[in-house]
C-alpha cells in the first residue's frame, strides 16, 4: 500500500497466517501475533521488556517514538491492563492504516498520533511518563535530530523520577554511533549515571564483541531527586532481577553496566 514516507506492506508467516509482519519501504518494521498481543518476535522488543519488567511495576504511561505497528505498545496493554500509552509516527497515512489492519487497543489505553518525534517530545507535559521508547529510523539509520544531547535532556524532563527511556540502536563493528549515543546520555541523565546503575547497554554478546551488524538497547534512568541524593528510589539497571531476566530470554542478552559501561564508551564524545 502507498503511504506518505513510501509504501508499506503485510507479509503473512506460511507457517501461521495470524503471524505477520509489517514491512515499511522493504524494512521489517514490527511483527505481531494477531492471536497474541503479549507475543514479540524483535530480540530488541523482548530485551526492552525485560528491562521495563525489572525496573517498573504496574501500569505505564508510555511514549513510543516510532510507531510503526505498535508490537510493544500492543504487549503493553495486554501484560499491564490500566496502562495508557501514545504511539507516534511520522507517517500519518501508516498511523491510519495499521489501526484498521491490526484491531489496536483505542484511546485512551493506545491513542496513535501523526507527529515528529523531536516535537511530541517538546510538547509532552513534564514528568508525564514512566516509559519513553525511541525506535525511529530512516533506513539503518536514526534520523540526526534524534540523537542529540539535548533531544536527550528533552526526554529527561518528560519522564518522571525514576522514569526509563529506552532507545533501539542499530550499529556495525566497532560500535562507534552507540559508544556516542551512550556519551550522550550520560550528558543529559548525569555522568554519575553509570556508577549508579541508571545507564545500560543491552545487546546479544556477538553483537556486543563488534562481531555483526545488529541493534542494542540503550536504558537510562532519569534520576529520582533531591531526596535521593544517592538515587537510591530509582531503578537499578545493575540488578540481578534484570540480568536474570535477559540470561532467559530466547536469544540470551547482557546489560553493560557500572565500570564495564565507562570502559566500554571511553572516550566518545557526546552527539
């Protein structure tokens, strides 16, 4: 089908026709069980899940940047009832289509918006939402704007304390863009972030070892306040819970976390 941004189309499993998948311009876009809402089929889909299990409890107020065909909004509504989350696309034709095709969850448990990422950002009430998901591409590629440091500090005031932004990042060996998307978190949720577990990087370990082209999750966590001068009432991405959790997922991940982390990034600089 045409849409504004190119075309978009659904390919059905042979296997298990209520199994599809959503392609935009050729790019595999999401994956949804039409039987299943909890299902996710993406590695990245599942290591954000895992994250968000370990770090918050209960119902979400979500932002998901890229809309696409809501596979993780969908899981949302479904595993967490009395969630409210807001899905954006840039692709307002996309946005009208896969509410017809999928049957999504409506507002106010999913409203879907037409919109920039950048500007839904800049026009979300602060400390709105537990949860911020980047998962914008234009191609391989997260558009520039997106990855800025002070889109970064934009995100950080629309989260509430303790609030958890989490970006798809896709990379090839050695893993320059992500070391510099993580330089530039920890520019804008504070560089004590990895020494108080609020910053991660999460992956498969070849793609951690800069063996393959693959995506990572970047997790950081938006400091809790003055009260917490050790932040010791935000979730830590350190914990065993998560590392647990990601050990057992069907495609095994590791957080990089603590002095691994600041290792790891070195010495990028911020974007």
């Amino acid at each position: 089908m045409p849409i504004d941004t190119g075309t978009a189309r659904i390919v059905a499993d042979p296997d298990d026709p209520a199994r599809v998948t959503l392609e935009v311009n050729g790019v595999p876009s999401s994956f949804l069980d039409l039987d299943d809402p909890g299902f996710l089929a993406f590695e990245y889909m599942q290591q954000m899940d895992a994250v968000v299990g370990a770090a918050i409890a209960g119902p979400l107020r979500a932002l998901h940047l890229g809309a696409a065909g809501c596979a993780l909004a969908r899981c949302w509504d479904a595993s967490r009832p009395g969630s409210r989350q807001l899905a954006v696309d840039i692709d307002a034709r996309l946005v009208h289509l896969v509410r017809d095709w999928f049957a999504l969850p409506r507002a106010p448990r999913l409203r879907l918006r037409a919109d920039d990422a950048a500007a839904a950002v800049r026009g979300a009430p602060p400390e709105s939402y537990d949860v911020v998901v980047r998962d914008v591409f234009a191609g391989d590629t997260t558009p520039g704007h997106l990855v800025t440091e002070q889109i970064a500090r934009q995100v950080a005031a629309v989260l509430r304390p303790g609030g958890l932004y989490l970006a798809n990042c896709a990379d090839r060996p050695p893993l320059g863009h992500v070391r510099r998307e993580l330089a530039t978190l920890a520019a804008a949720f504070g560089e004590d972030a990895a020494a108080q577990g609020r910053l991660a990087l999460v992956a498969e370990p070849g793609i951690l070892k800069g063996r393959r082209y693959g995506n990572l999750v970047i997790a950081a966590v938006k400091r809790s306040g003055d009260a917490h001068p050790d932040d010791a009432g935000s979730p830590d991405l350190r914990s065993a819970a998560l590392a647990r959790a990601l050990r057992t997922l069907p495609v095994p991940a590791h957080a990089v976390t603590g002095q691994e982390l600041t290792a790891f990034v070195a010495t990028a600089r911020p974007y």
